[in-house]
C-alpha cells in the first residue's frame, strides 16, 4: 500500500530505528528529522473489547483520519510479540499501518499485574521474550517499561531479589513513599503545579530532611528495577529502541528514571474521590495539565532529554451526572434555599458549636468526624477535600458504609460542602480533636471545593489542546492522548467483569463514567462512531505542521501561548460544562482561539458571541485563508484582499462565514491584516 508523506512522521526504508538527538533533548525519525508526537493511546477496541485484527486495523485506521502520527499501544505486547504466521496477523496490522500512515507506536510492557514478573528473573524473561519478538521492528518508537507503577502502591516492594529476599527488605523506607506525597503536594498529583507549590527542584531537592532515606530506598529499589528491564530487552537483542515508563506521580521524579531515554509523563485533572463525572475545571487546574511538561523540563535540566506526556485526557460526562446519582439534598427545593433547614436523623438536638448553627445531630457529627480521624491516621496520602467528601459518604444515608446521618443531608459526592454540611464543619473538626486524643493525627479544616465540570465536548477539545499547543510554544516533544475510542457503560459492565455491576458494588459507576474519554465517542452505530471536536484540532495541527515543516515548528519562538480566565457558567441545576480558562495561540500565519466567549480582534470577531468554542484562523497561501470551528459558529473575518491587489491597504473587506463544526472553509483573495493575529 502506498504511503503519505508526512513530515511529522515519515518512516525510512532503510532498517533504523527513532532515537535521540545529539544532544538527547529530541526524539529524531529514523531520517533524522525531529519528530512531534501527536498522537494517542491504543487499549484494544474500547467498543467491544476485541484485539481482532480486523477491528484493530479499523481502529489505526480512525486515528490515522484524525491526524494522528503516534498511538501508545496498551495491554498488547504478548499478543504483538507471539508472532503468528497468518499474514493477517495483530503484528501484520500494526507493520501495515505503519507503512501506509508513516505512525509509530509506543509498546507498553507488562508490569506488576504479570504473576510472573514477581522476581528478578521473571522481570527478566518477560522482557527478553519480548525484545526476542520485536527488536527488528521499525514502527516500533520504544518501551514503555511499565504502566503507572505508583497505582499499585508497595507492590514494587514485594519483588524478590532472589530466592529468598525481597525489595522492601533490602530498601526498608520504601515503604513510607506516601509521606513524600503528602508532604509535597498534600496528596496525590500528576500534574505537580499550583497543589505541589509548582515543583521544579530534583526530589531529593525538594523534600524535607527527615523523608530524604525514603527517597533514596525507594529509589534504589527503581534502579533495580528498571535495570533488570533493560537488561532482560539487551538479552533478547535489543538495545537500540528507546525506553520509558509512563509513570503518573511522584515516583516520576526519582533519580533512578535517569536510565531511562525519555520522559512519558501521565498528566490528568483531578476530580472528586469518588465522582469521576464530574472534573475540577477552574484556571489552575487547566493550565496545571500543559505546564506539566515545562515542570518536568526543569526537572531534569541536569540530564536532559525528550519530555514528552504519554497519557493525558478529561472526560466527557456531560449528561452522565443523573446516571448513578442523586441529586444533593432534601427532595423539597425550597430546602436547598435555606442555610440551615431542620433535617434531624435522630432524636437529638442539633449541635451547637463555634457559634456556627449546624442542623445536623450529635451522632452524625460525631460519625463523621470518626471517619476523618481514620482516615487521617491511615490514607495520609489523601487530599483534604477528599477525605472529607469520603468521610461524608461513609456516614450519608441508610446505604452508606455507617448510616449514620440522614440522606435528607445529601448523599452524593459533593454533600460533604453543601448547605447542610458545610456550617457543621467546625463542629465537625471540634468532635475529631476529643476523639483523637490516644494517636493524634491531624484532622485538617477544609476550603470550599473548586468548581467542577461535567466537561462537555466543547470543553473538553479545549483543554485537550493545550498539551500540543504548550508543547510547540516551549519547544517540546509532544503528547499522547488517552485514549482512542471510549469505552460506552453497558459495554464496560459486560468487559469489565471484575467492578462489578449496578447491584454488586454502587462503585462500578464512577468507574464505567470514568471511561469516558476517547477521540471518538461511542453511538451505537458503525464501527468508527462519532468524532469529538478534539478531532478536529488534531487534524488541523497535523495539516498546519506538515506543511510548515521542522524548519517551522521546531522553533518556540515562533509560537505564542497566552491564558485567559473565563468563567464557568452553571446551568440553573448548578452543573457547569465548562473550563475557567482560555487561550489564544499564535503562529506563523496562524491564529486559534480556545474557549473564548468574546473575540474582537483585528482578524476575526465572533458573531454572536456566546458560547466557548476553538476557532482557527489559518493563512494558509499568501491569499488564501482557511477557517475552522470546533461547533457550529458565524464568524466575520477581515479580508484585505490579495497581495497582488494592494493587500494591506485600506480597502478590507469583511467577510460574513457561517461555520459547520468541523469543517474548513476557505476564504480565497484574503490576506489577514495582521501575519500572526
């Protein structure tokens, strides 16, 4: 099959591989070209669950429409590497899409999930086994050595050296790693910005005096690991492809990820503890995401190389919220209205403390606070919202875990700071101080949670963007997004069988809306379903890169990356679909304009203003514009003619474009008055 030629991913016929440039700070093609990763993540087919070659070669083929040059491939190594011998095989599809789209593919590796990679030598022969398979293969960009090791907590621990011993003998204060996190971010982060005082310092720089050994064990006991890894892919004859790990928080910073070529961070936004349908969505929280890259730079300035994101996302719940939960407080609404309504789950009187009027009685108080002080002595690690949106939810309603305070006073995951809760808190932490007097641990006093976003499709295109657009501006390597089709409810309960279901555990909700993600969304008709607007921008930047060339967007300064408050409007339910931030981006000739409600600028005013949208504004000839929008927008543009006909002079010409989402159009004999706005 033929091949497109793209400058942003162009495979050689020669047998070589991508690697580093000379100074290791870029990923180069096999040609020597810089290589840009727009692309995405791969988990079988999110739809149906099937790694049929025919459905997966379905599915390479819908990210190649979207623009993508690069897929993480996820959960697939020992099916790639068994190598049939039908040509139609799993293997066969990924070499077939390499050579008719010019994409590479990053391959993650089994990690501590595998029963067999329990000790050195299976670590490995596991490796080994897949290097034996793949080391020759040229669509092949690296490994990813392991998936998120800090999701499985102490479990690198648990490895044993040899026959007898394993890593948390040898590196007892590993252990302890979940103090680090406290200690610098207040609980667990990917994104190490505003949360984490913005860490820009090696680890062993930034944490206090008395949490420097658990550093240093914990470690050690990576440099292990990562050492068997590669030693097992040199044994199987490969130690030419690159290597990472997708790590997705702190255990990204340790010293021992120096052995690795480059950085395949897992940024993502936070959400509720428990209520993944909806994601906090104020200006720090978007901008957090895309300066995870420029942290983790300045990170490894000392050894430098290719700083990357290997998964990043937000979800598109819109809609979801009603799914798996009720709405907060008392069914009348005129209760909702007032700041202490007379909900009493007991015969008792209600608590006063503080001279803060709080309706709720003695023994919800009192449960509550029993759960924070648990908590507080035994999942240190939490953020402090967190702990008390769980604590709330252990005692809310006849089916919480304790049932101790009424379902009148909110049961879902955002009771915890409504009106009925809220002016309890001091009594709350009043009741957690008696309680706590044998093994204190502090019980910390909450700040109001931040605004949270059932993130539409719009507003999920827009923050998607920014890791892309941050990227070109600070001159690096690019990003995958996670991931390539979403995974519909009903489909997760019938794949997915170990969460469980609506009657076996309530929590099999949050975890099948946390699915949804995906460049395309999942409708129920046809084998691609439909394209989100992320798509949209993904195409538009693959066009605008491949024909600028690296001469172009290999250098930041040619690229400007500015923020934008807005503000996150709430439906009259109180639910908002929106991010608190925007931005405008400029490059050469083009213009995009992400979340911005008013725009009137010398090149393009939006008519009417309203909603949040991405608008690019492209010269993309010298007298040809071309004009995208992620919905269905009018916009006017301004128009000074052709070069050829006295552009730039006073005779512009506005010119009237109703945009379809998704779809360019292109204005001829216009020239932008300005190059870069």
């Amino acid at each position: 099959s033929s091949r497109a030629s793209n400058s942003l991913s162009e495979a050689n016929t020669a047998p070589a591989f991508v690697h580093l440039s000379a100074d290791r700070r870029h990923l180069l093609l096999p040609n020597g070209t810089r290589m840009f990763l727009l692309g995405g993540n791969y988990y079988r087919n999110s739809y149906n669950n099937s790694v049929d070659p025919g459905v997966v070669a379905q599915d390479l083929a819908l990210a190649h429409a979207a623009g993508l040059n690069s897929l993480r491939l996820f959960g697939l190594s020992n099916a790639l590497a068994q190598q049939p011998t039908s040509s139609n095989s799993l293997l066969d599809v990924v070499r077939q899409a390499h050579a008719a789209y010019g994409m590479y593919f990053l391959l993650e590796l089994d990690c501590f999930k595998d029963p067999h990679q329990n000790t050195s030598t299976g670590i490995i022969a596991a490796a080994q086994r897949i290097a034996t398979a793949l080391a020759n293969e040229t669509w092949l960009l690296g490994y990813d050595l392991c998936n998120e090791p800090d999701n499985f907590g102490n479990a690198l621990g648990n490895v044993f050296v040899n026959s007898t011993t394993q890593l948390k003998a040898l590196f007892p204060a590993m252990l302890d790693f979940h103090l680090v996190t406290q200690a610098l971010c207040g609980g667990w982060s990917s994104t190490f910005g505003e949360a984490c005082h913005n860490i820009s310092q090696p680890l062993l720089e930034s944490v206090p005096p008395s949490l420097v050994t658990t550093v240093k064990d914990t470690d050690a006991a990576f440099a292990l690991y990562i050492g068997w890894k590669k030693q097992g892919l040199k044994q199987g004859g490969d130690a030419h492809h690159l290597v990472t790990i997708g790590h997705n928080a702190m255990h990204a910073l340790l010293p021992a990820n120096a052995a690795l070529d480059f950085v395949s961070h897992h940024s993502y936004p936070t959400q509720p503890q428990i209520n993944s349908s909806c994601t906090y969505a104020g200006f720090s929280n978007v901008t957090d995401l895309p300066t995870t890259l420029s942290r983790l730079a300045s990170i490894w300035r000392h050894a430098p190389r290719p700083i990357t994101l290997g998964e990043f996302g937000s979800r598109t719940t819109a809609g979801l919220w009603p799914l798996y939960e009720p709405r907060t407080g008392d069914p009348n609404p005129a209760a909702e209205k007032n700041q202490n309504p007379p909900i009493l789950g007991h015969q008792e009187k209600p608590v006063h403390r503080a001279g803060v009027q709080c309706s709720l009685d003695a023994r919800c108080v009192d449960g509550v606070a029993s759960s924070l002080v648990w908590l507080a002595a035994h999942e240190a690690q939490m953020r402090c919202g967190d702990m008390w949106q769980q604590a709330v939810a252990d005692n809310a309603g006849p089916r919480s875990v304790h049932a101790r305070c009424p379902a009148a006073a909110g049961t879902d995951s955002n009771a915890w700071a409504n009106a009925v809760y809220r002016p309890c808190w001091a009594a709350v932490v009043a009741a957690a101080r008696k309680l706590n007097h044998t093994t204190p641990s502090p019980v910390c006093s909450p700040q109001p949670p931040p605004v949270c976003s059932a993130l539409d499709f719009q507003s999920s295109a827009l923050w998607d963007s920014l890791p892309w657009l941050y990227a070109l501006a600070q001159g690096l390597d690019g990003a995958l997004r996670w991931e390539l089709v979403e995974r519909p409810y009903v489909n997760g309960v019938f794949a997915d069988t170990w969460v469980g279901n609506d009657e076996t555990d309530p929590r099999a909700h949050d975890q099948y809306v946390s699915q949804r993600f995906g460049f395309y969304a999942y409708t129920g008709v046809g084998a691609g379903g439909l394209a989100k607007p992320v798509v949209y921008v993904t195409q538009l930047l693959q066009r605008y890169l491949t024909q600028v060339g690296p001469a172009v967007w290999t250098q930041p300064a040619n690229f400007a990356l500015e923020w934008h408050a807005e503000s996150a409007q709430p439906d009259p339910a109180g639910n908002t679909n929106f991010i608190e931030a925007g931005y405008t981006f400029r490059g050469p000739g083009l213009l995009l304009l992400g979340g911005r409600r008013d725009v009137n600028l010398p090149a393009v005013q939006l008519r009417p203003a309203g909603l949040p949208v991405l608008l690019a504004v492209w010269q993309q000839s010298p007298t040809s514009v071309q004009v995208l929008a992620t919905r269905d927008q009018a916009v006017l543009v301004q128009c000074n003619g052709s070069k050829g006909n006295g552009g730039g002079g006073p005779q512009a010409t506005p010119r009237a474009v109703q945009l379809l989402a998704g779809q360019p159009q292109v204005l001829q004999q216009c020239v932008l008055p300005v190059a870069k706005d």
